[in-house]
C-alpha cells in the first residue's frame, strides 16, 4: 500500500529536490524537526520509494513533469516597504520565481509544487504573511517554451 506524503514528507522533498546535499541538521531547522525525525522520514521515504536513490530522482507520482505550477499575484500593503514579504518568500521552496512588477499588482510569483494541495498550503502561507494585503492565484494549465 502506498502511504500518503503529509505536508512535512513534502517539504523535505522541496528541499532536498533543491540541494540533495543539505545536512540532516541544517534541513531539519529548514522544515522545523530535529536532526533525528529528519533522518527517520528520509528513511521511511527512501523504504516507500518516495526517493529512489541518492541523486533525489523522485517516485512516479512526484517526477518533475508532474509538479503543479501556479503564479500568484500578490498586493502588498505598502510596495515601497514591502521587503519583509520578499525575504519571507526566500523561504519557501516552492516559490522558483518572483518578480516586483508595476501597475496593478505588486509581486508575481511562480510556485511549483507536488500537489495542488501543496500549491493552497504556499498559497495560505503567503496570504497570511505580515505586509500581504490580497492575493490572486492561477494554475498553469499548459506552458509552452
């Protein structure tokens, strides 16, 4: 039976997806667990083939192809003093893309995430920051390059 990846199972794949080198230490202060309960999960998800090896190649289920993406406009309260927002959202790994716009929205970022329940748990986090008035989200439907 395939277990079902909880919110901290996918911050730790976030984040080793981008540093597969990252120390127990240094992730478990990333995701809020102790050095110990971060090696413990990485165990558990390399025994149910959520990680498939050392280089990070991740499960069919959550291959890079199959990440969600969204974009997500933010209004800040104030833009001219908004840089609280953008150094909170250094935080979150799933943000892989902001950018400081003029006109009528004040941030676009582009979130990729595993799941669009990922994708509502970023978005909660980013609406519920300090400085963020309102947000508009979008998911990608297709991309073309």
């Amino acid at each position: 039976m395939k277990r079902i990846l909880d919110p901290l199972d996918e911050h730790i794949l976030a984040e080793l997806t981008a540093n597969a080198r990252i120390g127990h230490a240094e992730l478990g202060a990333k995701v809020n667990l102790s050095r110990n309960a971060v090696r413990q999960r990485i165990e558990r998800l390399e025994r149910d083939g959520a990680i498939q090896g050392y280089t990070i190649r991740l499960g069919d289920s959550r291959r890079a192809s199959s990440l969600i993406s969204a974009v997500i406009f933010v209004y800040r309260y104030d833009r001219m003093r908004g840089a609280d927002v953008l150094a909170g959202l250094r935080g979150i790994p799933e943000v892989v893309q902001c950018e400081v716009l003029s006109g009528e929205f004040d941030l676009m970022l582009r979130v990729n995430a595993a799941s669009p329940e990922r994708v509502h748990m970023v978005w909660k986090e980013i609406a519920g920051m300090s400085g963020v008035e309102n947000t508009v989200t979008s998911f990608v439907l297709s991309a073309e390059h």
